[in-house]
C-alpha cells in the first residue's frame, strides 16, 4: 500500500470514528453490531472499500417535500460484497438537522420490490444509539453491521423521519423506484407503500470490509446523466458503471474492485447550476449539483478505497449555455481541458489513478446541445484525451458509440431516442469498451 494511501485512511478513520462517536444516547448494542472501535481504519485485517454510492444534490425550492413519521424505504445495488459493512447518510445540503428515528439494513428478497430478506435485516446504530441526529450540512456514517452481502447483491435500507423532516438532500435521478410507509416499519419485512419516489433520500453510500490480502479497491465514475443512467431501463442497474462491476466480477486474475457512480444528471465541469431567472430550469437546475471541481473532495477523494477514477464530463458544459444556463457560461475546449487537468492534478496528489473517457456524439440531439461550435470542441477536447497522454488510461466511448456512417451521431442501436443519451445496449457497450487490465 501506498505510503499516500495509508495517510488518506488514517485520516479517514480519524473522521469517520468523530462522525460516530457522539451520535446519540447510547443504547445496548443492536444483533450484528460491530464495535466501532475496533472497525475503523486498519489494524483489523480489513480495509473499508466502497461497494455503492450516490452523489448528494440540493432540491429547488419549489419541489422540497415533508415527510413525518414516515419511513423512506430505499434500494441499492452492491459491487462487491464482504461481512461487515457501513452506511453513509447525508445532510449536506439541510439547513436543519435531520433526525432519524430508526435505520435499517438488510437484504433484498428478490430482484424486485423492496421486501427483505428473512434473517438479514439489522438495525443500523450510530454510536451505539439507534437513533441519531445529522447536522445540517454534514454527513453521517452509520456503526459498523455484520451481514453477509453478496458481490452485486442489493440492500433495503430503511430510514424512519419521525419529525416533519423537509427533503433537501437527495439524489434525484437514479431510475430506481422506491417507496415510502406511514409510521416506523424500518424493521418489517415488507411495508405497505403511501408514495413510490424515484430518488435516493438521505443516503449516499455503502462500504464493506475487506480482507487486506485482498488488495480490494474502488474505482470511482464521475460524470454527468450518461453515468447516472438517464433513459435507461427503470429499477434495472443498467447504467454502465453497473454492468462494469458485473464485468469485473466475472474477470480472472483482478482483486475485487467496487464500482462507485457518482454521476449525476446535468452535471457540468466548471459551473454549479445557473438557470436562467424566469426559465423552467429554475424548477430543476438545483438537481444538476455543485460543478465536479467543487464536488470531487466528497465524490472522489472521500470515497472509501478509492484507488481509480473514470471521468466523463464535458457535455453540458457545452450543451447548457443558452438551454438551462446563461450563455454568459459558455465555454471553450480549453477550458474543458483545463478543468480535466486539475481532476487530474487532484487524483495523482491523492494516488488515484486517473482514466479519461472521451465525450459521446449527440449531434441530432433533442434538448438543443448541438451546434457546429460544440461539435469542434468535442472533437479538440476528444483528441486531448486520446493523445496528451496526461490521464493515465483512456475510455473512447466516443469510438464505441458513434454512428459508423457519421461520427457525429450516436449509433440508432445504442440511442435511447434523444439522440445524446444510450439506452441500455449502449451502457453495455460503454462498459464492454472500458480495459479491465487498467485496475490491477
């Protein structure tokens, strides 16, 4: 292990033990509870590796909604699996402190709904208390749990709002269907839905134990709504980071590596969201998150194990200006290329291994991105990618998904019918163009 490696989880360890601690009034330990005191960190013959996670948004103030005693009951599609794992809930962009009154874990009785499995359902504990309070603005690990997660297994997780709770922090476009419950059935086997929400609430990530001979580790995908999944099969894990893990899964030779995608919809480089006043992005722009140099201390260098980053960015920020943004944010290849030298500036300082994927052809598209000046920087920023040799390893899924008879164009077999998004042979395409050989 790498003497900057070692330090970032010393540091880590350090944070997320004063994240525990404190939580709450202790209680008696909870079935599966690991003493938190001896999970952190090293010296447990384990190191924690990220097997899921999401990246957190603000909501626009005309869509917060208020949740009171009522259970959010969630589901999350695992990379890789391990006995012992922990969450990650969020509060960071709450401007009041969020209160849960219970929290459960478990995993999931099928490959559809949310019922849990019998006998694997835990309760979460935070400090030893089964109820917690986040900080505004602030994440919270749970406790350590022992259960036996299976690698690409799925987890319920459960969380009870007993107060009138505003929902400020999600993650807002997932394609993944879950429900909310009156009252606290975090520990039922099933529940009776009220409201089936397409977001993740309050969550933002899981990680497991792993053995140090292992050499387990994490890649992180940072990107826009084409990591995210947008237009891709609903409930169905099909985005490309996804079918990436399965790949990895079934590769010979390679340590165990969890996938982690923190792609989010309407993600930009260089700018947080800016919609135009009186536009309907004002209605959705807060989804977009905080551009991806604000955000990659949290979604990359936070990430537990993170070792590898993929990054696909740059789309919006061409195709906004003048859509969902000022044209005052119009900006140049350069600059593109400027903001990916710092990610990798940021990544290497950190001993992460930095991958490029190339920008995806969307001429023809239906949200208005397309012009013959956008065109010319893809093409500036793509071939930077491929040739400056600055990123450690390159993706080209622009070469495995463009259109053979015109380069500008989606190919019609991977094009979800908005001419900038894949459907779900055009994820398994991205993911199938990714070398495995870059994560040994």
């Amino acid at each position: 292990m790498s003497a900057r490696r070692t330090r970032r989880l010393r540091a880590v360890a350090l944070l997320t033990g004063a994240l525990v601690l404190g939580a709450g009034t202790a209680t008696s330990a909870a079935p599966g509870a690991v003493d938190a005191r001896s999970a952190h960190g090293r010296g447990t013959g384990g190191e924690w590796i990220g097997t899921w996670a999401t990246a957190p948004t603000a909501v626009p103030a005309s869509g917060v909604t208020v949740l009171q005693d009522q259970t959010v009951r969630q589901v999350v599609h695992a990379s890789i699996g391990g006995g012992s794992l922990q969450v990650r809930f969020t509060n960071e962009f709450g401007d009041s402190p969020l209160v849960v009154g219970e929290a459960h874990v478990g995993l999931r009785d099928g490959s559809t709904g949310t019922d849990v499995l019998p006998g694997t359902d835990r309760t979460l504990t935070f400090g030893g208390s089964t109820s917690t309070t986040v900080p505004a603005g602030a994440p919270l690990l749970s406790d350590p749990v022992q259960l036996d997660l299976p690698d690409g297994g799925d987890l319920v997780v459960s969380i009870h709002l007993p107060e009138a709770t505003p929902v400020t922090t999600v993650h807002a476009f997932p394609y993944q269907d879950n429900v909310v419950a009156a009252g606290d059935v975090t520990g039922a086997r099933s529940v009776t839905p009220t409201a089936t929400v397409g977001q993740w609430v309050f969550l933002s990530g899981v990680s497991v134990l792993a053995p140090e001979r292992d050499r387990a580790a994490a890649i992180v995908a940072l990107g826009d709504s084409i990591t995210d999944g947008a237009e891709t099969t609903r409930s169905a894990n099909r985005r490309w980071p996804d079918l990436l893990a399965e790949r990895l899964r079934h590769a010979r030779g390679l340590p165990e590596r969890g996938v982690l995608n923190e792609g989010i919809s309407g993600n930009r480089l260089l700018h947080d969201p800016n919609p135009p006043a009186g536009s309907p992005a004002e209605g959705y722009a807060a989804f977009f998150g905080e551009s991806a140099l604000r955000r990659f201390d949290r979604d990359v260098a936070a990430q537990p194990g993170a070792e590898y980053l993929v990054v696909l960015l740059g789309v919006n920020d061409l195709g906004h200006p003048g859509t969902s943004a000022p044209e005052s944010e119009t900006v140049t290849a350069q600059q593109i290329v400027d903001a990916h030298r710092q990610l990798i500036a940021r990544a290497h300082q950190l001993g992460i291994k930095a991958i490029g994927g190339t920008i995806l052809p969307f001429e023809g598209d239906t949200l208005g991105f397309f012009s013959e000046e956008n065109e010319a920087a893809r093409q500036q920023v793509n071939h930077w990618i491929r040739t400056s040799g600055e990123y450690d390893a390159v993706v080209d899924f622009d070469a495995a998904l463009r259109d053979p008879r015109d380069h500008r164009r989606l190919n019609p077999r991977y094009d979800s019918g908005d001419g900038l998004h894949p459907n779900d042979a055009g994820m398994r395409a991205m993911a199938e163009a990714v070398p495995l050989h870059v994560f040994r």
